[in-house]
C-alpha cells in the first residue's frame, strides 16, 4: 500500500504543477476540491496503523483515493501530461492486483465452481 501512497503523491503533484501553469478551469472548484480530498486520504491512509491489505477500512480508504484520483484526472483533463494520468492507471493497476492476491485460491475455484452449476 505504501507504493500505491507514493503514487498518488505523485499524481497530485504533477496535477498542482500542471495547474500552475494555466488560468482557472471550467470546473475548477470541484477539480481542487477532489485533490483536497485526494491529499486528506493520503494522510489518512498514512496514519492507519496496519497497512495491510487485509484491513478493511484500509481497502475501502484506498478505494476511495483512487476514486477521486479518477475524478481529479477527469476534471483536468486538459492541463495534465500523460505521464501524470499514468500514474493513475498505475494505482489501479496495484490495488487490484493487491486485491486480488488476497482472495484464497480456494475460494476463488468454488465460487467458479458454484456459478457453473
């Protein structure tokens, strides 16, 4: 989780600067509100005391960062690089794959096995 945290910071980092560099967008209130709300969930993330993937309220924390990473990425979407919106892909990419690393195997072949029948 620690590395998705990282690439988060980098996101919104590279959204503020790209947004240094331009005048007001048309939704520009609800642009920097979601990177507010983006930067309060680092923090938050940061001070859950496990960082496991196993912790639900860190799963659900982490999702929502990602959630609003996607809405910061869609509200400026004509000021941010491609490298920038890579970053987001990045995290989603991880979490899921996280995610998905933490489902037993032998769950994941009943369940297939139970919708099958």
């Amino acid at each position: 989780m620690t590395e998705i945290l990282a690439i988060a910071d980098k996101f919104c980092a590279g959204v503020e600067s790209a947004l240094m560099d331009v005048g007001p967008l048309k939704d520009d209130q609800d642009l920097r509100t979601k990177l507010g709300l983006c930067r309060n969930l680092i923090g938050y993330i940061r001070s859950l005391p496990d960082a496991g993937v196993a912790n639900p309220l860190l799963r659900d924390s982490v999702s929502k960062l990602i959630t609003a990473m996607t809405w910061v990425a869609f509200y400026s979407r004509e000021v941010i690089s491609y490298k920038v919106h890579r970053e987001l892909i990045k995290a989603q990419a991880l979490f899921n794959y996280l995610l998905s690393e933490q489902i037993p195997k032998s769950y994941s072949v009943s369940a297939s096995l139970h919708c099958s029948s």
